[in-house]
C-alpha cells in the first residue's frame, strides 16, 4: 500500500473561479523524498493540505476523486486521525507556535491525542536531542530566531510520530545557513526512514537530496521523476522554475555542443564532470 | 535624501536591536541589505519610515529631523512592504487593497484604478482584483502588499524580504519593476537573504550583524569579504563552489567567478572550445 495515494483528485476553492488541483494521479511510497516545485500560485499548499485533510475539510470547496493517506480516505476520516500520520510545517514558524517554551510546545502534540505522560516525556527528550534544542530549552519563541523557531516547529510536528513530514516553504523566512541546518535535519530524518514531501522554489539547496521532483504548473503536475531527468528538461525555464546554477551551466553548455554526460546538481559535482572530461 | 545618525533601538529594554547605525540613502540610488536572522533589518528598515523612532541618535529626511514629522508625512516619501504580508493586509478585496493607498495620497478614482490594474499586471496578478487576499496563496499574498506600495511609487522604496514564496519568473519580475522605478529616479532599499538576486540587481550592499552594520559598499567587495560570509550566514553560492573546486584542478581559472556566462566561458576554455 501506497503512504499516500492521490486517486484523480480535484480540488476547488469555495469561491473560487478556477480549480487549485486538477486530477492530481500519483502515490508516495514510504521512505521518499519528493520535492514540489512549480510557479507561485500553482496548487503546492494546496496540494500539501490534501494529504492531512485540510482540505476540503478546514478549507471547503468543490471536490472529486479522493485522496487516501496512510490507507485511510481523508474524506471519510477525520482531520484528528492524519495529524499522527502526515505532519505539517509551515513557511512562518510564528504563526505555528502555541505555547511559550520548548517542551511544552513538543508535549502539545502528544498530549491532545492522549499519549501515556511517561511516552510523552521520552519523546520530548529524544527530539531536543535529535533538533539541538537543549540551549533553547529556557527560551520564549520570540526571543528566538527565525532558525531556532522552525527546528522547535519540525520537533513539535515530529512529537506525534508521523511517518510523512509535510514541509510547506519551511526556510523561505531563514537566511542560507539556518536554511541549510533545517535541511540537512529534514534530510537526515529522512535517511532515518521517514517520507518527506518538500515544497521549495530553492532548487539549489535541495535536489541533492530529493529522490523525487513533482513539478506543478496552473493545479496540474506537469512532470514527475527523477531530479536530474527533470531538471534537464526546457519545461523548467518555460514555467518559471528555478533551475540549479550548476544545471543552468550545463544546459548552456549543452546547446554549445559540450556534452557532459551526467546533469550536475551542485557546484562540485559540475567541476568534477569538468574535470573527467579533460581526462576523457 | 536618507540619513540614519547613530540609531539606537530596543523592543525590551534588555536586548539592543540596533546599536549605532549610521547610513546614508541617496536619492536614485538602489541597495540590498543582508543579515542573519535576528541582525536587526526589519528593525532599521522600520526606522526609515518612521514606523519605529529611534530611542537615541536620529533619522534625516530631505535635511530634516524626522521626529518632527508625522508617520504619515513620512509615509508619504518612504513607502514600506513588511516582511509579512498578513501585518499590512486588511481590506476585503485585491482592489480596495490597492487602491486605497493610491486614493489615500490624492489620485482620483479612475487614476488610482489605472495604477491599480498596471501594477497587478506587472506582478502577474490580473483577474484578482475581486479576490479577498485571505483566500490567496502565500506568494500571492505577497505580491498584492507589494503592489499597494509600489503602485504609489513612492520617493524612497523600502522592501523587506520582498522575494519570499516567488518563483524564478516573478523574481525577475519584481526585479524589472524595480529597475525601471530606480531609472525613473526612485530610491530602492531591498533586505534580503538571496544572494543571487542581490549580484543581479544591486550595486551596493549593506552588511549588517548583531544590530550593527559590518560592511557598507560595492557589492562585490561586501560579498567577496570572508567576515561578513561568516557573520551574516551566507551560503557560498553555488557558482563559487564551482570555480573554487575548477581552481583545485585548473590554476587557471580565476579567482572570482559570480556570474553564469563566465562560468560558462571558463569551462567552454579547459575543454579546448566548443
Ligand atoms: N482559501 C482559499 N480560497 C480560495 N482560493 C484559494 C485559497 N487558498 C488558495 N487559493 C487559490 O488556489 C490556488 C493555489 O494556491 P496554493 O495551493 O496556495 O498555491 P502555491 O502554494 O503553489 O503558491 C491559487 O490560485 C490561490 O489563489
Ligand atoms: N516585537 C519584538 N519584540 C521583541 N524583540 C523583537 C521584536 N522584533 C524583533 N525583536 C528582536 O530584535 C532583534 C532584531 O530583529 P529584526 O530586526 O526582526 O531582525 P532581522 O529582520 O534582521 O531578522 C532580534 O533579536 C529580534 O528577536
Ligand atoms: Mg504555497
Ligand atoms: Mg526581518
């Protein structure tokens, strides 16, 4: 069984003119790091609030086909039952935090869905271990940075066990490094085993680390598969996407006929196919 | 003309924001603003607009002392778009989002409609005008704050994080926007965390760390200095950590690589031309 399963699923808006998804086919195996890309506008949140069942539950509108997350229809269950199987984080940590310190905000979770105090304690342990929060312990949010907001948001998220993380735009407030530390936690997470569903514009700091690329464009997915197939590909630039540095030099140098085989990601790896090249 | 004199400012009373900026904005001219989380940014970009008042040391508008002046009177040289735009955004329609800045400062309805509909349009918003901005994506959002203020095309330009949720296209956008606002002789101030859209578009970048501006100065320079990669956390772009592992093998390629097309050059000349 597919973790999440899109089975032609449409989605509009109430009041809406047009549709924000548009027979969206597709499934996500357990495991999976998929990055959502495509031009502002184009149904990614949207998309991301199918799998909790957001929508069309919290945010209604006309709907057709059905989307199953963890074998269960999100039509038919309530929103309670996915937020332990898909767990959402957002753009702007500010507006995701609750409470006022580190532990009570990872004990909220948990504590709403009834878990057993002395689980509860353990998790929150294990995740200020795992996010590197024991400095911030004593921390109100607002005297914490936009970096340190989101690590204690993912740990929150975390603390009911899911086994999708859902990240909307999760570093577009950070600056470069504090966007690369999250990252590099999502992908860990990720290599611990959980499934990761990604939306980024920033296709320079995660297509190393995505098994997976879904491009969307106007509610549709316009390509699926693997980032360097999909990258290399003119669709990109005709919808707006914003192609890796590295790739963008390779596909000049393409059309200058040098051909370097392999489709660059990064920087690095751009100079080492240079470098076999030469070598050639 | 802008001058900030030794601003001082703090939210708490315990923790310094801003500790003695000083800088000068001259008119026509455009720069980024760079910084960690938490640097103080959104705190001086405030200041600029008279949201916030300095607690010591001054603003000077056009040689005058802003605290003599109203936020409004201020307002009306240095328009502002927040870094959120769910703190500007009030009103029930795109429309009337926009539109009321325009009619706020004197244009007459059918003026201010024009300006409205030009604007959304160079932002990719047409067919909008009816929505209400809470039923708009987040990129969307955004791109409707900044329409209100930029419609009015304001003296002075004051842009927090204004490339947050957009995509390739809409950057180059905003980017075109501004270009032509600056060459009509708009002042344009952008903070932001992308790099690449500073090296494209801004001649000048301020550098700010820990409530304190660091460095002040060409772009180049400011971004080729190792304290401020460290203390503003960049990230190398990608480019250089290309050229500087191409450097590793080919003594060759020189030491300061930014741009796409020399990039490009350079490898077109290790593998011996195209
Ligand atoms: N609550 C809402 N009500 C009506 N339309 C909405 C709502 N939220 C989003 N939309 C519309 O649905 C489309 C997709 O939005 P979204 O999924 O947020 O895009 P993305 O995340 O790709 O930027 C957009 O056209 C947007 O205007
Ligand atoms: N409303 C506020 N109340 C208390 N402290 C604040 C407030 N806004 C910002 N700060 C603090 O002031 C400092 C500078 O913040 P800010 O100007 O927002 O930084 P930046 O925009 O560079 O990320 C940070 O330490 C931040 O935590
Ligand atoms: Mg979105
Ligand atoms: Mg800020």
């Amino acid at each position: 069984m597919a973790l999440i399963e899109f089975a032609d699923f449409s989605f509009k808006y109430l009041g809406a003119d047009s549709l924000a998804l548009k027979r969206i086919k597709l499934t996500i195996d357990e495991g999976e790091y998929v990055v959502i890309t495509g031009p502002s506008g184009c149904g990614k949140t949207t998309f991301c609030r199918a799998i909790n069942a957001l929508v069309p539950q919290f945010h209604r509108g006309y709907v057709a086909g059905n989307v199953y997350t963890d074998g269960k229809n999100t039509r038919e269950n309530e929103v309670a039952t996915f937020a332990s199987v898909a767990g959402l984080v957002f753009q702007n940590p500010e507006n995701q935090l609750v409470t006022l310190d580190v532990e009570k905000e990872i004990a909220f979770g948990p504590e709403n869905l009834g878990v057993a105090p002395n689980e509860i304690r353990r998790r929150v342990e294990e995740l200020i271990e795992l996010l590197d929060l024991e400095e911030l312990r004593e921390k109100h949010p607002h005297e914490m940075s936009g970096g340190e907001q989101q690590r204690v948001a993912i740990a929150a998220t975390l603390a009911l066990k899911p086994k999708v993380l859902v990240a909307d735009e999760p570093t577009s407030n950070l600056d470069p490094q504090s966007a690369e530390a999250i990252l590099k936690i999502i992908a860990h997470l990720n290599k611990r085993g959980m499934a990761v569903v990604l939306v980024e514009h920033r296709l320079d700091l995660v297509a190393k680390d995505a098994s997976r690329i879904i491009l969307m464009n106007k509610g549709r997915i316009v390509a699926d598969g693997n980032p360097r197939e999909i990258l290399a590909m003119d669709l990109c630039e005709e919808i707006g996407v914003g192609v890796p540095k590295a790739t963008q030099v390779y596909k000049r140098l393409r059309t200058r006929g040098v051909e370097l085989g392999t489709v660059p990601l990064t920087g690095v790896e751009l100079a080492e196919l240079v470098q076999e090249a030469t070598s050639r | 003309m802008i001058i900030l004199e030794d601003v001082h400012y703090s939210y708490d009373g315990v923790y310094t924001a801003l500790r003695g900026i000083s800088l000068q904005v001259d008119d026509g001219e455009r720069f980024a603003v760079i910084g960690a989380n938490g640097a103080g940014k959104t705190t001086m970009i405030k200041h600029m607009n008279g949201l916030l008042r300095p607690q010591k040391g001054r603003v000077i508008l056009d040689g005058q002392d802003t605290k003599f002046m109203s936020v409004a009177e201020i307002a009306r040289e240095v328009g502002l778009v927040f870094q959120n735009p769910d703190h500007q955004l009030f009103l029930d329609s795109v429309k009337k989002e926009v539109e009321f800045g325009l009619r706020n400062i004197g244009f007459t309805e059918s003026e201010a409609e024009q300006r409205r509909q030009k604007t959304l349009a160079s932002l990719g918003l047409e067919g909008f005008a009816e929505r209400s901005p809470f039923t708009l994506s987040g990129g969307e959002r955004k791109r409707v704050a900044l329409a209100s203020v930029l419609s009015t095309e304001p003296r002075f330009l004051a842009l927090d994080e204004p490339t947050i949720g957009q995509d390739a296209h809409q950057k180059n956008q905003l980017a075109q926007m501004l270009a032509e606002m600056n060459k009509r002789g708009r002042t344009v101030v952008v903070v932001t965390h992308d790099i690449e859209f500073v090296i494209e578009n801004f001649p000048r970048t301020v550098a700010m760390a820990d409530g304190q501006i660091i460095a002040d100065g060409s772009t180049s320079m400011v971004l080729s200095n190792d304290e401020v990669i460290e203390r503003c956390a960049l990230a190398p772009p990608q480019m250089t950590l290309a050229a500087r592992a191409l450097r590793n093998v080919f003594p060759e390629v020189g030491q300061r690589l930014t741009l796409l097309s020399e990039l490009e050059e350079t490898i077109i000349g290790i593998l011996g031309g195209a």
